[in-house]
C-alpha cells in the first residue's frame, strides 16, 4: 500500500515560526498581541474591507455576525442548504429558525431564483446567509441585490474561499459581514481559527467587544451583556502572518491540482465541480460529480480509494436533510439541486504537498472503475 494521501492538509513553511518565537520571546503568548493585530490587518488588506476580528472559529465568526444582523428568537434566516453545518448553526445560537435555500447547478451554490421565492414565502425575513463552496463564489452581486431590495442583511459565509473573485473582486466583502476560517485543512490555517470582516468599523468593534466576554471599561470586571470567549491567541496568529505570506502560492497549486484532474477525467462520465467565468475560485477542493444514469457510485469510488490509502470525501450533506433540521422549511427553484450533487458527488484529495505522482495514483484508482 502506497503512502496515504490526503484531502486536504495544513502545508507549514519557514516565516509561521520567526512569528511564534517572536510571541514566546517578547512573552505574549496569551490572546492578543502584535501577531493578531498584524494578522487582522493583513487578512482586510489583502481581501480589501476597512475592519477584521480575529476569532477562534469560522463559527465564531458567524455567530457574532449573525448577533449584529440583529437576528433574535424566532426570526427567520434564509440559509445556503449545501453547505456545512457551521454555516447555519450560528442561528440557532441566537433562538432564529433557518429556511434552507436551495442550489443553483452553476456554481453549487444559493440559487438566487429560489432566494426570491423564500422571501415571497416570508417577506418580514431580514437576514441571509450564503455560503462560497468549496472556495467557489456564488452570484454574490444578485444576492446581495436581492437582499437589499428586500432590507435584509447579508452575510457572506467565505469560510471556503479566501483569495477566490468574483467579477474581480475579491469573496469576503460582499456581505454585510463576512466570515473566514482558518481550520487545518483550509487554504491557509492557523491550526483554528477565524476572522469576521467588514466595512462597517463599529461592528466589527462591537463585535470584538462581544469576543473578549463583554467587559466593560472598568478596573473591575463589570458586564452589561452576554459575552464570548471568542478571541484568537497571538500564538495562533502568528501561524497565520507565516501563512498568509503563501496564500497565493497555495491558490495556485490548488488551481493545478484542480485543472490536472479535469483534464484527466476527460472522455470520462464525469465533471469537476463548476464556477461562473466571470469568478476565480480558489478551488480549496477539487470535487467531482458522476453523470445521471451512470453504474458507478460516489461510494464505490471513495471505498475504492481508501483501500489504496487515499482520503476523499462525500458532498456535504444537504441542511435540509440533516435530521436537527428536520422540521425547517426549504426552498427550491425546481429540482432539488444539492440533493442531486450530494447524490452523485464527492470531494477528491486537494493536498498541495501531493506528488504528481500521487495525484496519479488518485487518477488511476478513479479510471479503473470506469
């Protein structure tokens, strides 16, 4: 059995350690710090929006800007459906209810059509979350339109897709408030974490003031409201100043990883999981889906690579689908899309640090069962 290969791994290089040890010699190592300060000016600068927070987690991200939007108990937030569960679970923290919107087969994700319908459906609801999958932009300008027309506030999940474009401009900045994570086997990671970013400075002020437990500025410990434990430590942050130094050299190996697949599987009953062209993924995840009508699975073909030691992995599961989530509402444009990507797809090793060699063993396993 050859080595095992990976979907998706942290890649470390030289610069995260000269930030690490500078933390451990000037003694910061608890949260805050230069590295977080640094960290979160870079990450705005790079992505182009006047504010960020560093946080712990995407989720936590999420959470506090599902707490700015103003969500409370009962109100209803329209969700992208495809996506993981971290995208959606913020609203239930806050008491809201989602309604699951459904997929567009562009681009995988929200459907901008089905968008409409669920606010023809509940005209009062005043926030939306639309998730990037797999580091591919959704239409984010007719989102946005439609939440706008609507006075809704938008909140652009890019959890997936940081250094992606779309029409230019960089995911990320889209939304009302958008959100980052740096998870192990994202694009660029700092073991965890997150970032919550925006052009509106006294939210993100708020939301940093929620993070650190929501303590007032007093000498004592004084708290008016419910506050988190949310912020990055500065050991952490320094992983990710050494990380995003490599950001676009990561997007361009994830971009061959993606295009030595597509090219591989031609002639094949297959396709790589598409984007606009008019967007630049980051292509995080190179993923496929099997044709209708074809007689061999998703299943078959991640058995078949884990037997040869090679990682991969379904679709996410449709939110609507997911049993917690049983009793919410989903809205479609016609024919259930995410359950038919779901159905039909899967997510291929994306390793950076793979071996053309290895990704030729992938390919290989994956045109034997054709």
């Amino acid at each position: 059995m050859g080595n095992r290969i990976y979907l998706a791994s942290p890649t470390m290089h030289q610069e995260e350690q000269v930030f690490i040890q500078e933390a451990f010699d000037t003694n910061w190592v608890a949260p805050l710090g230069k590295n977080v300060d640094e960290f979160e000016k870079g990450v705005a600068e790079f992505v182009g929006v006047k504010s960020a927070a560093a946080l712990n987690a995407g989720t936590a991200a999420l959470h506090l800007a599902v707490k700015l939007a103003g969500v409370r108990r009962g109100d209803k937030v329209f969700c992208s459906d495809l996506t993981f569960s971290a995208t959606v679970n913020p609203v239930s923290y806050e008491g809201g209810e989602q309604v699951f919107i459904d997929s567009e087969r562009e681009t995988w994700n929200m459907d901008p059509r089905a968008l409409e319908r669920a606010f023809e459906r509940y005209p009062d609801c005043r926030c939306v979350i639309a998730a990037n999958l797999y580091g591919t932009p959704a239409k984010l300008d007719e989102i946005r339109d439609i939440c706008d027309a609507h006075g809704a506030v938008f909140i652009e999940d890019a959890a997936e897709s940081l250094s992606a474009t779309y029409k230019g401009r960089q995911t990320g900045t889209f939304g009302q408030y958008n959100a980052l994570s740096f998870n192990g086997n994202k694009i660029i990671t700092t073991s965890g974490g997150g970032m919550l970013l925006s052009h509106d400075e006294a939210g993100i002020s708020k939301a940093r003031f929620w993070a650190t437990q929501a303590r007032e500025p007093y000498p004592w410990y004084e708290h008016k409201e419910i506050g988190y434990n949310y912020r990055m430590s500065n050991i952490v942050a320094g992983i990710g100043r050494g990380q995003l130094i490599h950001l676009l050299e990561h997007r361009t190996k994830k971009e061959a990883i993606y295009r030595t697949y597509e090219k591989a599987f031609q002639g094949l009953p297959v396709r790589m999981n598409p984007h606009l062209p008019y967007s630049q993924p980051n292509f995080w995840l190179s993923c496929m889906t099997i044709d209708p009508g074809c007689t061999v699975t998703p299943e078959q073909i991640r058995l078949a690579l884990e037997e040869d030691n090679i990682e991969s992995r379904p679709i996410w599961k449709p939110m609507h689908l997911q049993p917690v989530f049983a009793a919410h509402d989903f809205v479609t444009a016609g024919d259930n899309v995410g359950e038919d990507i779901f159905a039909r797809g899967l997510c291929l090793p994306s390793d950076i640090k793979m071996a053309d060699s290895d990704q030729e063993r992938v390919i290989s396993v994956i045109r034997g069962l054709f």
